[in-house]
C-alpha cells in the first residue's frame, strides 16, 4: 500500500516526525548515553530492553527482536495498516495523507472495507442520536439507567436505539449514496426475499456498537427491551467483510492503555460483562464474540499481555468454557488464573448482589492459579465414596499437572491430591511420573524421528546460528547496496534460491519487487512495505547487522558459499535416509544410486 501514496508525502511525514516523541507516548523512556531506553510495550518485561535511537529514528527491543521505524511502530502498537499509520502521522504534523483509491482512480479493497466501517459508523450515531434525544429513544434510555449506566457510559460507548420500523436504517443509508450491494454486504440491511428493496436487521433494540481496534465501528449487538419467547435476547452483526468473531476482542481499543499499565488481560466470556465490569472500575477487559478462543485471539493478546485473568460465568457451561480457554492459554506460555464467580451467577449478576467493590477486590483480586481452578473443576459432581470418581479426579489433575508445573507447583498439589483422597503421596508421585514420561515421549516422538541423521544437538545448534549469521549478513548486503542485490540475483538465475530459510526467502523475494519498483533502496522505504512483524523483525536485526564495508565481495562469495554447503549437507543427509529406507525394503538398485550420489555430493563440498 505504500506505493498508493506520494513517495515525497511519505518522507516529508517520516522526517517531520520524531520518533522519541510518537514513542514516548506509549512507553516511559529515559536517556542513557546517544540512546532511549524503556520497557518493551511488544512483551512483558521488567528490565528495559527497548531502544530508541534518535539519529537514524530507530526503535529495537534487544528481548524480542521488535523494531523498526515510526510508521511501523504505529502500525505495530496500534495494528494499523500502513496507510492508516501514515494518516495518524499526518494529523500530527498537518500533512493531509488520501486515500489510496485517489491514487489508482479505482475503488480498492481497503476503500471498500472503508466504505463498510463508514456505513457502520454512521449507523452508530444515528442509533445514538435516537436514543439520547428523541421520543422513540426514551423507554431503552430509562430502562439503560435502571441497569445502571451513566450518561458518560452511554456517550462513551455510544450505546443507541433501533428504531421498530421495518426500513428506517437501510432506506436512509441508500439514500446516503450507499448501494444495494454495500448495504447487503454491511449486514445492516437484508434483502427482502420476495418482491425488492432491504428490510433492517435490528428494530427495536438496544443498540451496542462493536469497534475494531482502532476504535472504528465495525458491527453491532442489539438487545430487545425486557424478554420475548419470540425473540433472542440479543442480536448481533453477521460475519462481514470487516467483521470477522475468530479476529475481534471486544473493547480492545478503549482496554489498550489499562492492559499496558497492569499488563495483564481480564477475559470475560461476552461484551455486556466488560461493560459491567468497566462500571465496577475493571478497566483492562476484553470478550470475545460469541466464540471461543481463537488462535488470532491468542495472538493479539500477546502483543500486549502475557496475564490473563479469565472471569467466566459461575454455571457449568462458563466453568467449562474457562477449562477449554486456560489450557489453550497454558499452552501459548501465558500466566493464566481464574477469577471464579460463585452460585452460577455471571459478572453483572454478582456486582448486583454483592457491589463493585467485592467484584474488584475478591473476585478479580483474588483469581485462583490455573491447576487450583482446574481441580476445583475436576471435582465438581464428584463423590469420593465412588471409585471411579475418585480415580477419575486424580487422572485429570495429574494430567494437566505434567509438563505444566515446576517441582514445587508438583509438590504442592500432590500433597493436596493426598490430603484430599487418602491416598499415599508416594502412590500419587509415582503415577504422576507415569504420565510425565509418557508426555515427554509424545512431545519428543516427531523430533527424534526427523533427526535420526542429525549431528549432536550442540552441532546442530551451531549450524543453525552459523546459518542465520550468514543469510542475515547476504539480506543486508542487498538492503544496502542495488549492485550486491544483482549479484545474488544473478546467483540466483544460475544455482537456485540463494537463500534456505522460509522467513529470508520471503524477504529476498519481497526485495527483488522492491527493485523493481525503485531505482534506489532506503531502508525505512523497504522497511515500511513489509507487513508481517516477525519479517520486519528480521529486517531490523539485519539493518543493525555489522558488516565490513571494504570487503563486501569477499563477505557475499563467502555467505553465498556457506549457504551452498548448509543445502548439499542437507541433501546428503536426505539422500542417507532414503538410501536407508530402501535397503530395509531390500531395494539394492535404489540404495547403491543414493549412496553414490551422496559420495558425488561429498565431493562437491
């Protein structure tokens, strides 16, 4: 996307704008020597590691390898799209920046999604002016301060009112210019069956707007007055274009600056809980849409919090829902507890029955670690007079206990296995060990059977640092200078891919179309056109790799070369194995042509 906006407009933003100071805003940084120092907001930390350097306006964390510049940053704290960063910017320095279909004259994927979001933001206040200040608005405007919201909640959150008319929303946004197509798209307006014209998804409801990250409308939550048989209780967007469940956490934009302040996440399991929550001053909560947990949901909390508290409703169904999420969670190194609520009530129920207070100081407060709450789980609807019973309780403890606890955390709950059952701890230990083995046999199972030929782990480790060395130090030859990028090129054209690694074979290529694009390299340019983080992470600790600059011939034929050698040694041990394989299935032929050339390879070393 950035080739949709004048190079020149790129650079005057970038070279108008401090980094220390967009920085500075999101992270405490102090002076130390030519650089800025502070905690990293990529990861939780407790000693800084995050660096900012003024000069070459610059940002590296030495702990997780994040970095870049100050459109990437934006990009990166905010999960903006390149050009949604370069707008920020551009407000800040009074740069206007267009939009990318004003470039190419042709109306985008990204200008549509626009389109969608400005379909959904207007629909929003319409909503939220019907509420507040019209007659139709002021029975749902009662009854939301009944609830307990204020008016700041209310305008906060933009909460409003549908009108219970069957075309009010869908007739004034066609008449707004929005066609058929986008009006059926957004989900707001549905297509009549029989006969023509839409027909408004929510009348008569509530209305709760669900934002993206950057705080953009993007889908709705109705709710009926009162409770019909008739009706679902609540009504929310369809899966659009810019709508997706398995992607959005509810209140992640308003969460963002208490998350980092805590760093840590309360994950509720709907959006009216964060906002009961929000009301008893929990600030840092986050729901999901109606879905479990997604690995997109995994991966977005991560970038801001390895904590999470999750506070689910106090049934079966939120028990077991809290079981499925806190492993999930385990799994991808979080620090999980469970805040348990009592009797089955959810979070709104309770703060009702017990205030703001007990739900912040005892509940929230006062979570319970992941294997306490996993055997306060397991013992639900459980009877120790059955054997079964208590067999079964000590098997799903012990097994969510390997490979998930330190010694003492293993020691701890053995002896509250012991004192709970009667059973000896020895006993218990001893099955729990079963059970480790055999989980470090599974876990080790696939590795062992792909290595078989591998050298010795320290070997292998030296091998893929001595690797990584090299394509890093190639990559950054032909970042910094056009004509080292044609002779890895023309490398290319005669003996392959010059490059191993998935991640550096997507960055050679994304560079070669970045050649073909620019007569000249800059490296906050190439830097800005790279969307995946972890790749841009590889472009910066290859921009701060040192190299020598009088030998830049010698260090790429000696790169190229090493990288050669690291594909023969693997092809060598690729053809070892097949030769092995074939003399178990007594095929000499085969296993004589392998083994030949694998000597001829040898040879080439």
């Amino acid at each position: 996307m950035a080739n949709r906006v004048p190079e020149e407009v790129i650079e005057k933003i970038r070279s108008s704008t401090d980094i220390v100071d967009v920085v500075g805003e999101y992270v405490q940084l102090t002076k130390r020597g030519r650089n800025w120092f502070g905690l990293c907001p990529f990861h939780g930390e407790s000693t800084p590691s995050f660096s900012v350097t003024s000069d070459k306006q610059i940002f590296h964390c030495f702990g997780c390898g994040a970095g870049g510049n100050v459109i990437t940053f934006i990009m990166d704290i905010e999960n903006y799209t390149f050009h949604e960063a370069l707008a920020k910017l551009g407000e800040r320095t009074g740069i206007e920046v267009s939009t990318p279909a004003e470039h190419d004259g042709a109306l985008s994927v990204s200008s549509e999604h626009q389109r969608l979001v400005a379909m959904h933001e207007f629909a929003a206040e319409m909503y939220h002016h019907i509420l507040l200040h019209t007659e139709e608005g002021q029975a749902a405007l009662d009854y939301l301060t009944q609830r307990g919201f204020s008016q700041e909640m209310i305008e906060a959150g933009k909460i409003g009112w549908s009108l219970d008319e069957w075309g009010s929303m869908s007739s004034t946004l066609l008449k707004k210019g929005y066609t058929e197509e986008e009006l059926e798209s957004s989900g707001l307006g549905i297509k009549r069956e029989r006969g023509d014209g839409f027909f408004d998804r929510f009348r008569g409801r509530i209305m709760f707007p669900i934002t993206n990250e950057s705080g953009k409308t993007i889908a709705f939550s109705g709710r009926i007055l009162g409770s019909s048989k008739e009706e679902a209780k609540y009504l929310n967007s369809p899966e659009t274009p810019v709508f997706q469940k398995s992607q959005v956490l509810y209140n992640l934009h308003n969460a963002r600056g208490a998350i980092r302040k805590d760093r840590q996440i309360v994950l509720f399991e709907g959006f009216m809980d964060v906002i009961a929550a929000s009301r008893a001053g929990v600030g840092n909560g986050l729901a999901t849409m109606g879905t479990s947990l997604t690995a997109q949901h995994i991966r977005q909390m991560k970038r801001f919090a390895q904590n999470i508290v999750l506070c689910f409703d106090g049934d079966d169904a939120g028990w077991d829902a809290a079981k499925r999420a806190a492993i999930a969670l385990s799994e991808e190194n979080f620090k999980v507890e469970v805040a348990v609520l009592p009797n089955g009530l959810d979070p709104d129920d309770f703060i009702r029955q017990e205030g703001e207070e007990a739900f912040r100081e005892q509940v929230i407060g006062k979570p319970h670690a992941f294997i306490a709450f996993a055997m306060m789980h397991a013992r639900r609807h459980k009877s120790f007079q059955y054997e079964n019973d208590l067999l079964q309780y000590i098997q799903e403890v012990l097994q969510l206990l390997a490979g998930r606890s330190n010694p003492v955390e293993r020691d701890l709950y053995i002896k509250q296995l012991a004192a709970e059952t009667g059973l000896s701890e020895e006993a218990i230990l001893q099955h729990y060990r079963k059970l480790e083995n055999k989980s470090i046999r599974q876990a080790q199972a696939r590795p062992e059977r792909e290595t078989d030929a591998a050298p010795a782990p320290r070997k292998k480790q030296a091998a893929v640092t001595s690797l990584h060395r090299a394509e890093r130090l190639l990559l950054s030859r032909a970042i910094a200078e056009g004509r080292q990028l044609e002779r890895i090129s023309e490398y290319h054209g005669e003996h392959g891919m010059p490059f191993v690694t998935d991640s550096f074979q997507a960055l050679y290529v994304k560079l070669l179309g970045f050649y073909e694009e620019w007569d000249k390299v800059d490296f906050h340019q190439f830097l800005e056109t790279v969307e995946d983080p972890e790749l841009r992470k590889l472009v910066m600790e290859t921009a701060l790799a040192e190299h020598d600059p009088e030998h830049a011939d010698e260090e790429i034929l000696d790169c190229l070369h090493h990288l050669k050698k690291h594909r023969v040694e693997m092809e060598i041990k690729e053809k070892i194995q097949q030769s092995k394989e074939a003399e178990k299935q007594h095929d000499i032929k085969r296993a004589l042509t392998l083994a030949q050339e694998v000597i001829a390879l040898r040879k080439s070393l």
